[in-house]
C-alpha cells in the first residue's frame, strides 16, 4: 500500500506539487501490467505464475527497503501487480459461485487490513514483505502447487503478445497523459494505440484468428463495462480519502506524515464493516451481488459528499466519521464486484477478473489528476507557495500562516468537490446492473445470471404483487354473502 510511504514522499521532499507524478509512478506499471498477469496465469500455469510474482514483489520489496529517502524514483520502482489477480483467479478456480464467496471472504478481510495498515507502518512494510514473502513461496510450492490449474489451451504466445504490447504502451500512454494537462497530448497517441488494441481484440475474438488477451464479448458486455466503472469509482474514492484527506491532516492541522498516517485507521475500521457486511450479504442474504454493490455504491457517494462539508467546516469528529463511512461503502463492493464478474463469465475467470482489476488504479489515477489540478488552481501552490514544503506552515508570520492554511484546506475541500459527480454517475450505473446469485452451481444455469437491469425487474415484480393483491381485494369487496 504506498499511500504513506508517497505522502512522506511529497511532503517531507518538497514535492507537493509534483504528487501526482509520484503517484502515477506506482499506477502507470501496477495497471499496464495487470492484464498481462492475468494471461500468464493461463499460459504458464497458476503456480509459475503466482511465484513469479511474489518473486517480482520481492525484489521490488528489497529495492525500497535499501533505497535511501533521497532518492524517491528508486522508491517507486519496486512494485508488482501480478499478486492480487493471481490470487483472485487461484480463489475462483475449480469451485462454484457459493465456495468463492466464502474464499473471497477471508481474502477481502485481510486485504482490508492491510489497507489500514500499511499507512501506519509506512515503508516499514517493505521490510516486513521479505520473510512473508519467502515463506509464502515455500507454502505454495510445498503445498498448493498440486491443487493449482496449470497452463491453459492457447494457440499461440505470439498472437497474444502483439495484444498485449499495443495495450502497454497504449494504456500507458493514457495514464501518463493523466497526470497533468502540460503533458495531454500523450492522450492522443495512447488513445489510438488504445483502439488499435481494441481491434485487435476483436479480430482475435470470435473464433477469428488466435486467443484474444480479453475476449471481445467481455469488452462489450453491458455488465461488465458499468461494473468496470462502479470499480473505477471505488479507486477514486480510496486515493481521495488515503492521499487528501492526509494532505489535510499535514497541512491544515499541521501533523507529520506519521500521524496523519495513523487517522486513517477511521477508514480503515469502516473499510472492515463494509466488509464483513459484504461477507453477510453474499453467503447469508440475500446472497445476490446486486443488493451490496448498489448499497455501497450509495454510501462511499454519500461519504465523498458530506466529507467535503466537513473539511471545510474542520469539524473533526465529522471527518472521521464520513471516512468510516465511505469506507463502508468501500468495503461492501470488495467481494461482489469480482464475483459478479465471475458470474458472467466463469469460463474466463483470469481473463476477466484482470480486466477487472485495472479499472481501480485507473480511477485513483484519474481521481488524483483532477484532484490535483484542483487543489494546485485553488490553494495557489506554485514555486514560491510555502505549501510546497508544509514543515514551514507552522513558522510563518501571522496573518500569513492563517492565508496559507486557509488556501491549502479550500484545495481539498474543492478537490473533493470536483470528484463528487463521479460518485452520482457510480450510483446510477450500480442502479442499472444486472444480477448474480451466489448459488452451488458454478456453471451459472437455472437463472442464477440476471443481465438486464435487476433493479427494474424488482420494481415490475413488486407493481405486479401490488396489482395482483388490489385485484384480489377488488373482488372480494363485490362478493356478497348470501345468508342461509
């Protein structure tokens, strides 16, 4: 988790105005990647390239443990995106819909905490990742490896890798144009490799030519795509609340990095209810993925909102009680989301989940960009700005001090602002979604998959129960009772 470990970059370097470079560092490798993880899995097999990406993570572990402070871009090097999907498909392999929810389950509960608590630890948990880390491939190699699937029918590596090239450079060539407008007109040459890739996907798709790296019909399906974007909200609203609202508690109330770090164990604790409520949802009831991702989608909205209120108000007991609930809200899409993509497409669990997991980073990306430019337009940050190194705010001569302060608290509650149409637009693609049961049968029959818009059909259904009953009460009301 670099949320610390980027903010005690940007804050005690003097990089305030460069955190969305720094930050996009991270994101620019993590999402390029993700796909090409997800595919490996398929071509060379779980266990190779499960411990492949350990090992990576390992080595990029080393590098930002032995990484002097001074040198931040050896700090951003170290990174791997391979292990959460790996683990995501390992998790969905060989067992129905009802058994993932339970895997996904512990899975959600842990990585949960660890959201928490890399924060606190800051780039201390690097260090701790090297002996979890070894151990952890020792227990793979010495006890899953049997049960794990191993390389899946392709035809050829060749056709993939054209796919997945014009994706790297394309997809990465848009994040990077994210980070700030001076360097936009990247857009456009990744916005071109971008679509080539498309095409490329659909030539391969469809029995065409070779195995497409994401089949089409995953790219086109209308589920897919407004769950791709409920998941490209939840990354907003995650680098929202772990970056500004800590760029808050360092500039406004002055903390060090350490303990603005620590105020994040609010979200933190919302982040496990939200998740254990999800937990409830999917294997108790009502067992369906709809119900939690609409809930939670309604709920980060609602605390990405009031919590703008509440920074500008600097009413304390408020923030932390709107980063817990969005937290919430968070919390409650960690498990269905997958698993509503599963349902789906069950027959490609690595392709799909992959696609999957590039939309929360991409939308943290795209959150910071506008966030960022916000916040820098607003607080007036610039090269002779004393927010540029908040360790001087405290120091400054009045009235200045309270100027600066002021500035830098009216760019994050603007920043927020700007971020919370994205939040709308969440809850009305969550309204539209289809629906999965979580039911034993892993091959999804028997009405288990509901594509069109469940919520309508609740409605009809619910119009249809209330006419059905007025129907009933109308002739019974001209029944006359004949005495005897």
């Amino acid at each position: 988790m670099p949320t610390n470990h980027s903010t005690f970059i940007t804050t005690s370097m003097c990089e305030i105005e460069q955190l969305n470079w720094i930050i996009t560092s991270f994101n620019l490798t993590s999402s390029c990647f993700i796909p090409l993880w997800g595919q490996m899995a398929d071509i060379f097999g779980r266990h190779v390239a499960i411990q492949s990406s350990v090992l990576t993570m390992l080595v990029g572990s080393a590098l930002c443990t032995g990484a002097p402070t001074s040198t931040f871009p050896v700090l951003l090097l170290g990174r791997c995106a391979g292990i959460s999907v790996i683990v995501r498909v390992m998790l969905a392999d060989k067992v129905s819909l009802e058994e993932n929810a339970k895997n996904w389950s512990l899975f959600s509960f842990t990585g949960g905490i660890a959201y928490g608590i890399g924060p606190v630890v800051g780039g201390w948990c690097f260090g701790i990742n090297l002996p979890i880390g070894v151990v952890g491939m020792l227990i793979i190699l010495l006890i899953l490896r049997e049960e794990l699937l191993g390389p899946q029918p392709i035809q050829t590596i060749v056709s993939t890798s054209a796919g997945k090239l014009l994706f790297l450079f394309g997809f990465g060539l848009m994040i990077l144009a994210f980070t700030s407008w001076p360097v936009m007109f990247l857009g456009g040459g990744g916005g071109v490799l971008t679509c080539a890739w498309a095409v490329w996907e659909y030539l391969m798709s469809e029995g065409r030519w070779q195995r497409a790296m994401v089949p089409w019909r995953i790219i086109r399906n209308r589920n897919i795509g407004l769950l791709f974007y409920t998941t490209f909200a939840t990354g907003a609203a995650i680098y929202a609340v772990l970056y500004f609202v800590n760029l808050y508690f360092t500039m406004v109330k002055l903390y060090s990095p350490s303990q603005a770090g620590v105020q994040l164990l609010y979200w933190t604790s919302g982040l496990g209810v939200g998740v254990y409520s999800s937990m409830f949802m999917c294997n108790v009831y009502p067992r369906k993925t709809f119900v939690p991702i609409l809930l939670g989608s309604v709920i980060e909205a609602a605390g990405v909102g009031v919590l703008a209120w509440a920074l500008w108000g600097e009413h304390t007991p408020t923030i932390f009680g709107m980063m817990a609930l969005t937290g919430v809200g968070t919390g409650l899409r960690f498990m269905p989301a997958p698993l509503h993509a599963i349902g789906f497409f069950s027959e490609n669990t690595a392709s799909v989940l992959a696609f999957m997991a590039v939309a929360l980073p991409l939308g943290g990306t795209l959150a910071l960009t506008v966030m960022a430019t916000v916040f820098n337009n607003t607080s007036g940050i610039g090269a002779s700005s004393p927010l540029r190194d908040f360790t001087v705010i405290s120091n400054l001569p009045e009235p200045l001090r309270s100027t600066t302060i002021h500035n830098a608290k009216m760019g994050v509650v603007w920043a927020f602002v700007a971020l919370t149409p994205f939040m709308v637009v969440c809850i009305i693609a969550a309204m539209l979604l289809g629906n999965v049961n979580i039911t034993k049968d892993r091959t999804n029959e028997n009405g288990a998959v509901i594509s069109d818009v469940y919520l309508l059909r609740l409605l009809r259904r619910d119009k249809e129960k209330i006419d059905g009953e007025s129907t009933i009460s109308a002739e019974a009301s001209k029944t006359e009772i004949t005495p005897a």
